[in-house]
C-alpha cells in the first residue's frame, strides 16, 4: 500500500514545484540570544560565497530571529511591577513593550515602521486588518503583533 502512496506524494511534490515561482526567497531562523551568538553569526556571513552573497543581497536568502525564550516559574505566575517588567520570583526578567491600539482599519507598513521606531507593539481590534507588507514589516523589525476578537 505504501507503494501507490509514494508514488501520490511524488506527483503532488511535482505538481507543487510546477506551480510555485522560482527562486522563491530562503528563509533561516537564527537565535541571537547572546553576544557570542551575534559574533558567530557575522563571522558566517563575512564567510559566505560570492553566489550565497548575492542572493542575500537580492533577497533571495533572508534570516528571521528565533522567538526569545523567556524563563517562567512555573510556582508562582508573573507579575508586573510598577515600571512596566515582569517579575519572577521577586526579579524583573523582561521589559513589557507598550501597545499602540489600532480598532479598526488597515494596518499599513508605515504604522508598523512607527511601532518599532517607538518600541511598541501593535494590539489590532476586530475590525482592523493587518496588510501582508505591514505583516512582513513586523517580522523583519520584531514587532509584536496580537489581534484581539470580536466576542466580549
């Protein structure tokens, strides 16, 4: 039974690269969550080819930063303290990024430009919409996004 299965897959892994465009851009996760990681990393790209060079400056090879990993106890829950961090255990561990509200609306490439300018991150009501230019913006300048939803 295995047989015909492979064979299906193969098909659908053929017909998905007819379809798809070419060079589409290679996306790497990378964790920078240390000064000797970001030293790491520069020096792999000061490494790199001159074909893997070009292809970074044409976007076709791009880096996404790895979600930051942040220590919780799991006794007792976080709290916020008065300068906007979040304890635990009696220690601040991270700072709380202000939010900018947009209710409703487009959210464009400009307004996340101006979040991330400002350090903030973007809370979206029910009724605003988020464009896939301000989505790509947010991800390459690490703008937190939430969407809130319709029921109260």
């Amino acid at each position: 039974m295995t047989e015909p299965l492979d064979e299906i897959r193969a098909l659908v892994r053929e017909v998905i690269r007819d379809v798809l465009p070419k060079n589409l851009p290679v996306t790497e996760t990378v964790n920078l969550s240390t000064d000797e990681d970001l030293a790491a990393f520069v020096a792999r790209l000061l490494d790199l080819d001159p074909q893997a060079r070009d292809d970074l400056r044409a976007g076709r090879r791009r880096f996404r930063l790895a979600a930051p990993q942040f220590p919780q106890s799991p006794q007792s829950p976080p709290a916020t303290v008065a300068d906007g961090r979040t304890a635990v255990n009696g220690s601040a561990v991270r700072t709380l990024q202000p939010a900018r509200r947009v209710e409703r609306g487009a959210v464009t490439e400009k307004m996340v430009r101006e979040a991330a300018r400002a350090g903030e991150r973007l809370v979206l009501g029910p009724a605003a919409v988020l464009t896939p230019l301000a989505r790509d913006r947010a991800r390459a300048s690490g703008v937190e996004i939430t969407k809130e939803d319709g029921e109260r």
